[in-house]
C-alpha cells in the first residue's frame, strides 16, 4: 500500500510539471505569433517610406549638382571678364599717359599766347587743280569750314553711327549736319554714304562713288531719314573698310564721321590699323583726311555710363589729328 501510494504521488506530480511547462511554452508561442503578426506591416510601411526618401534625396541631389554647375560657370564667365576689363583699363591707362607725353612735348616751351594760337589756328587745305577746274579761279568760299573742319577735298564719305543711341535721340541733329556739310561741297566728283559698320546705304554702288547730283544728294537726304541698320556702336570697321576701299593717291578725299561712342576694345590698334592702310605721302600728309563730329548723347546719362562717350572723343581726337582732319564736338545733340 505505501509503496502504491509513493507511486501515484510521482506521477501526479509529473503530469501537473508537464502541464505548467506546456501552458508556459504555449503563452511564450502566442505571444510571439502575436508580436509577428503587425512586425510585417510596420517593416514594409518603413521600407516604403525609406524609398521615397531616398528618391526625394537622390533628386534634391541632381539639382543642387546642376546649380552648382551653373554657379561655377557663371562665376568662370565672371572671372574672365574681370580680367578682359583689367587689361583694358591698363590699356587705356598706357594710352592715356602717351597722350599726356604727347601732349606735355608739344606744348613745352611755349608762352600763353602761344598755347591759345595753337588751339585757335585752322590748318586750311589750299584749293587742288581740280577744285579751281569746277569751281573757277576766282571762286572765293563762303565759309572755309564746318566747325572747324577743311572742306576742299574732290571727295566726301560720310560714315555714320546707326545705332540706337544715336537713331533715338541724335539722329535730327546729325541730318541737320549732313545738309550743312553738303552744302559747303556744292560740287564734287563724289559722294559715299556708309554706316559706322561699313554697310553702304546704296548697294549698287558698293565699293565706287555715288554720282554728285542733285538729284542724288536729295535721295540721300530722303533714305537717311529712316536708315537704320545694325550697329556696334564703334565707328572703327567702318573707317577701315572705308579707307581700304576708296584709298587712292590721285584723288583728294575726306571722310567724316558722325557718332557718339565708342565701343572697341584699344584705341592704340585702331591709329595702328588706319596708318597702314592711309599711307602718308608727299610732305608728310595723308590721302585720306578724318574728320569727326561728336554728338554729346551719351553726357545725358549719369556719369558712370558716360565712358563709351570719352572713349569716342578721345578716339576722334587722336584719329583725326594724325589724318590731317579736324574733330568737332558738339555741346547740343538736339
């Protein structure tokens, strides 16, 4: 009987252990398969969030890269400008110290009476065969000058600044100009109208001379009115064609140019470039003769948009001073 007793004892414990373990290992399954169940949804709802993230990284990314890119070219673009403005302003700084050379040399030496003479006298060309052939020898002129500028050639060309500066506000004071030159050539073997480009205002008659007629100088009056091709606004491609095309060493011709700024890059290679093509001959003197007139449009504006106005003065001063010309500078464009 004891023995039967102890037996039944174990066994009763034995299974009750069992049973503690199972229901245990059970909670710990359930529980697991509970926690399981919403660890695939949050784990896939992260890993979308996280693409999209990185999509919206990756093009935030690109577009910081193409700004970039456009930063540094613009400031590339910057730098070389920086440099092309400073090597100009050494340049204009050598031009301006040789003219003051040039300039401190010439007036050296001479009492105030003299400088005033010099500035007052008029080199006055005297009359060609030719001029006393059409005009007759004892033809006396009205007036010797326009402002200042000799008026006997056998020839005049007219270069002119169309550009919008000049069309807008110059353009009746520079017609007005035109006729008063006209008039003190009453006759002459020949006439040429270009723009300060070198586009002829008549084509048919590229790279000769315009008949002197009334009837011409009417119709170049009447197409200057509304003439108005593109322009730099620099007066130099237009003085060099003009000067290669119609250089002759027979013929006496002057060239008059009409603006208010320059645009070009050096004076000094502009004198250089006219030289070589107006050769001087005889006494020193050149075949063709520059003359200018300025029409002050750019001094209408704040002073430090007015340098492309110094710039063409002190071209035409130069340029016309050493082409035996005389340059004018206008105090009214109106």
């Amino acid at each position: 009987m004891i023995g039967a007793q102890k037996k039944r004892r174990q066994e009763e414990f034995s299974i009750s252990f069992l049973d503690v373990i199972c229901c245990g290992f059970g909670a710990i399954v359930l529980l697991l398969m509970i926690a399981k169940t919403a660890e695939p949804i949050v784990l896939e709802e992260a890993e979308v969030d996280l693409e999209g993230q990185v999509l919206e990284l990756q093009q935030q990314l690109g577009e910081i890269r193409g700004e970039t890119t456009v930063i540094n070219r613009d400031l590339n673009s910057k730098r070389e400008q920086i440099d092309i403005e400073r090597k100009r302003i050494a340049n204009l700084r050598g031009e301006l110290e040789a003219l003051q050379a040039e300039f401190a040399s010439k007036t050296e030496g001479q009492s105030e009476d003299g400088k005033l003479k010099g500035e007052l006298t008029i080199a006055l060309q005297s009359i060609t065969d030719e001029m006393r052939r059409l005009l007759g020898e004892n033809y006396q002129r009205k007036n010797n000058v326009i402002g200042g500028i000799p008026v006997d050639s056998e020839y005049i060309l007219f270069i002119i600044d169309t550009s919008g500066s000049m069309f807008n506000y110059g353009w009746d004071r520079m017609m007005a100009e035109m006729v008063n030159t006209l008039d003190l050539y009453p006759n002459v073997k020949g006439i040429q109208v270009m723009n300060d480009m070198g586009d002829y205002m008549f084509f048919n008659y590229r790279n000769k001379w315009i008949p002197d007629t009334p009837g011409r100088r009417q119709a170049i009056l009447k197409r200057l009115k509304s003439w108005n091709p593109f322009s730099n606004s620099s007066p130099v491609e237009g003085i060099q064609k003009a000067v290669r095309s119609f250089y002759d060493p027979s013929k006496k011709i002057s060239i008059y140019v009409l603006g208010d700024e320059f645009t070009g890059k050096s004076i000094r290679r502009v004198m250089l470039a006219v030289e070589r093509v107006n050769a001087k001959h005889g006494e020193g003197k050149r075949n063709i003769r520059i003359h200018a007139v300025g029409f002050p449009v750019q001094f209408s504006r704040p002073p430090h948009l007015q340098t492309t106005g110094l710039r063409f003065a002190a071209l035409m001063r130069e340029l016309t001073y050493r082409n035996g010309g005389t340059f004018v500078g206008l105090n009214d464009f109106r």
